[in-house]
C-alpha cells in the first residue's frame, strides 16, 4: 500500500514538474481529404518523453489543434489512452505523408491497444469525430515538415 501511495505522489510530482516545462512545439499541419485540404495546428511530440505523455491529463482540446507524434521510423505503432481525459481520433501516417489507418473514437482512459495495423511514420490525435468529419480515409495524403513526399 505504501509502495502504491509513494508511486502515485511520484507521478503527481513528475506531472506537475512535466506540466510546467516551456511550451510544447506547434506546426501547421494539413491533412488532404476528398472534401479537400483541411488545417490544423499540432503540438509536436518529437521526444519519447513528448511520446510517452501525449495528450495526457488534458481535459479538453480546442478542434483545430491536435498533436503529432514523430516516430522517426515507420513501424506498427502502438497506442493507447491511459490517463487520456479526451476521446481521440488517431491518423496514422506512413513517411512519404500517406494515411496508412485510421482509428475513431478512441475510449479515454482505456488500457486497450489501439495498433496501426501497417507501418506507421507518425500519429495525429484530433478531437473524436474530427476524422469522420474531414472524410480521413487511407491513401489521403498529409502536409506536415516531416514527411518527405
């Protein structure tokens, strides 16, 4: 019981450590639909620190921002949301910009994998619903710095 009580008031302490660290990286992003280009504005999480907290603890988002996860290798990308307040789309994008998958809806605060069933460069998280919204298909293409067309 100690031992759960300590691990938990460490990662208060780490969050709020984490929380008040300078501001997170923000890029244009468009993601290029059969309905036509559609912009946002991501938060760029390029460390695997970045990675690991994601859009944790976050109790809302507003519906043009997002955030963009670089893997710097395309693989099978594991996600989840763990302590994740906010229900999330998640596009998965190959290097050369393509959407390889997409997930809708994702649960918040669920342990669940959500994979990308193909290898995956990066991962945009938006707002649930956002996808569907956009038409978010695979084969559409994504404008973002880190792909190289």
């Amino acid at each position: 019981m100690f031992i759960a009580r300590l691990k938990a008031a460490v990662g208060v302490l780490l969050f709020s450590m984490t929380a008040s660290a300078a501001e997170p990286r923000v890029d244009a992003l468009e993601i290029v639909t059969a309905s036509g280009p559609h912009k946002f504005e991501v938060e760029v999480a390029q460390t695997q620190a970045e990675r690991e907290k994601g859009l944790m603890f976050r109790r809302s988002m507003p519906r043009n921002r997002g955030m963009i996860f670089d893997f710097r290798t395309e693989k099978v990308v594991m996600m989840w949301m763990k302590n994740t307040y906010i229900p999330l789309d998640m596009i998965f994008v190959s290097s050369n910009g393509r959407v390889v998958s997409v997930a809708h809806d994702a649960k918040p605060m669920s342990e669940a994998i959500i994979s990308s069933e193909a290898p995956a460069y990066a991962v945009i998280e938006l707002n649930a619903g956002v996808a569907k919204e956009i038409g978010a298909a695979v084969g559409d293409s994504v404008r973002h710095a880190m792909f190289h067309p």
